[in-house]
C-alpha cells in the first residue's frame, strides 16, 4: 500500500473543494499564466483570487515565479497524482464490492462461481 501524508492530502482535497481553485487549475494544466491571466475569467476581485492562489499554493498544487513585478503560475501535478493514487485503492475495494454483488445477484452466492 501507498503511504501518504495525511495533511498533505487533506490540504489538496481542501484544495480541490472549490470549483474556482479546480477551474484555475484546469487553466494552468493548459500551460504558465501570469496571475492577471489567471483572473481575467472570473467574476471576482483580484484579491479575492490571490486567496485561492495561496490556497492551491498551500496545497503544493501551483508553482509561482516572479519576473519583474509580474508572477508567473505553472501547474504542480504531483500532489494530483498522490490524490489519484489514494482514490485508486478505494476505486478497487468497491470494483471488488461489485464484484461480489453482482454474482450473488446472478447464482444467489457470495462464492466464486468455477
């Protein structure tokens, strides 16, 4: 089994609770943005949008590079690939439940059928 670090997927999971942080992330897994870039789709204030900036930032999931005055926001899959990872092993135990249910709805037993 996978160990994860259990702050670590708690702050990407908070992180991806909110359908702004997930749109910004889906902008940024299309390539760099600056932060104005980043904002232009949304009908909120640019500070408002420098809070989920630090939230995604938080969590791992964004990198910021600042040239001049302007910062520069790329994508960090990493902490997504450790979520898909946890959400795997459950994705198995339930493919593994189903299994189970539907042949005892097929042969009226639990028990593999040979």
């Amino acid at each position: 089994m996978v160990n994860y670090t259990a702050s670590a997927l708690d702050k990407t999971f908070g992180a991806l609770s909110d359908p702004t942080r997930r749109a910004i992330l889906s902008r940024l897994a299309r390539g760099t943005a600056t932060v104005t870039e980043v904002a232009e789709p949304f009908d909120i204030s640019l500070p408002a949008v420098s809070k989920h900036l630090k939230v995604l930032e938080r969590a791992g999931l964004l990198a910021r590079k600042k040239e001049g005055r302007i910062y520069h926001l790329s994508l960090n899959p990493s902490p997504l690939s450790q979520a898909a990872d946890w959400i795997q092993v459950y994705e198995r135990f339930w493919e593994g439940q189903l299994d189970v249910l539907a042949n005892f709805i097929e042969n009226g037993s639990t028990e593999e059928s040979e």
